[in-house]
C-alpha cells in the first residue's frame, strides 16, 4: 500500500511540473544531448480523451447546478482531471528519451527516467516488438528486459554488459536488457552511433 501512494504521489508531483516544463520551455534534456520523443502512437488518444473531459465539465455543471453539495466537489473533480491528462501528455513532450555524451536516458512522462552510461551499455539495436500489458520486466533470451512500451509497441533493444540495479516505476529491480519506443528510430540509432561504434 505504501508503494502504491508513493508510486501515485511522484505522478502527482509529476503532473505538475511537467506542465511547469511545458510553460517555461524547459525540457529535460542534458546540454549536448538529443531528444528523441516516443508519444506519437498515444497523442490522438491523449488529445480526444483531454477534449472530451473538458467538454463534460461545463455539460455536467449544468445537470447539477441546483444542488451546490454535489457541483462543487464534481466541478474541482473534473478540473483535476483535465489538470493531471494535460501534465501527463506535457510529461510526454517535455521528457523526451536524450542520447548524449554520458549514455542514453529512457524516459516515460514523469514516471520513469532510466540512466544508461555508456560504460554500461553494449548494443542498441532496432528491435521492434509488441508487449504484453504486464508485466513490465521479463525474461527474455537477452535476460530480464525492462519494457518502456508506448501502446504496448517497442522499437529499440538496448543490451546492457552486466546486470544492472535500477529503480523502475514498480520498484527497483536487476535488469540486463531495456526495450523502447521512439518515434525517430533511425534518428535515435544514428546519435547511438556517434557514441559508441
């Protein structure tokens, strides 16, 4: 229980500052880096789900305007929402995958921010593959491989050289293998190749 309100409140946190991010033009991205994003399977479905809660909240207002009790708390609950899938999709735009000269940072919106150094990292290659849903660590024949699927889609296989402990949205856990999406693969493996050959 713990871990799941912890896991909940670094959303939060998250929401918010990365539309802080998106408003002051501050992507987390490393001088010297390249940003990769990885949203466009998810932003038509982001952008009607973000449209149609906006639009609710003024069409349910108007149901139940005459009773003040049941407005208010449906009112802030509905700004909240739109709030939290804006911050979510900003997540996505502000926090783009980086490759640069200290390695490769895969990243999910707010929730995940994955440090690979080159040291650690022995091959990238392009890999696509659909994902199960959960869970999101498996075994694999390259050995335990975390997922960063975008719609259960990946493109990128990373082969790390020895087992590495990371802390993951679900925990820390020891990981040899990271799968990825990216929406410019063959941008993405051409900065990788500028680093390592």
């Amino acid at each position: 229980m713990r871990a799941f309100a912890r896991r909940a409140w670094i959303m939060e946190l998250g929401v918010y500052q990365s539309i802080y991010r998106l408003v002051f033009r501050r992507p987390r991205v490393a001088a010297g880096a390249s940003a990769f994003r990885y949203h466009s399977p998810v932003l038509t479905l982001l952008v009607i789900f973000i449209v149609l809660s906006a639009v609710e909240i003024p069409i349910v207002d108007l149901i139940v305007h005459r009773w003040v009790w049941v407005r208010i708390p449906i009112l802030v609950l509905g700004i909240w929402g739109v709030t939290w899938m804006l911050g979510l999709l900003f997540g996505y735009l502000t926090r783009p995958h980086a490759v640069g000269p200290e390695g490769i940072r895969v990243r999910q919106g707010a929730e995940l921010d994955l440090d690979l150094p080159w040291d650690v990292v022995e091959s990238v290659e392009r890999s696509p593959q659909r994902v199960d849903k959960a869970p999101a660590v498996v075994d694999e024949p390259d050995g335990r491989t975390f997922a960063a699927r975008i719609a259960n889609e990946t493109n990128v296989l990373i082969r790390l050289e020895h087992p590495l402990d990371v802390r993951l949205p679900q925990g820390r856990d020891r990981i040899e293998a990271v799968r990825l999406w990216t929406d410019d693969l063959d941008g993405f493996l051409s900065a990788v190749r500028t680093h390592i050959p």
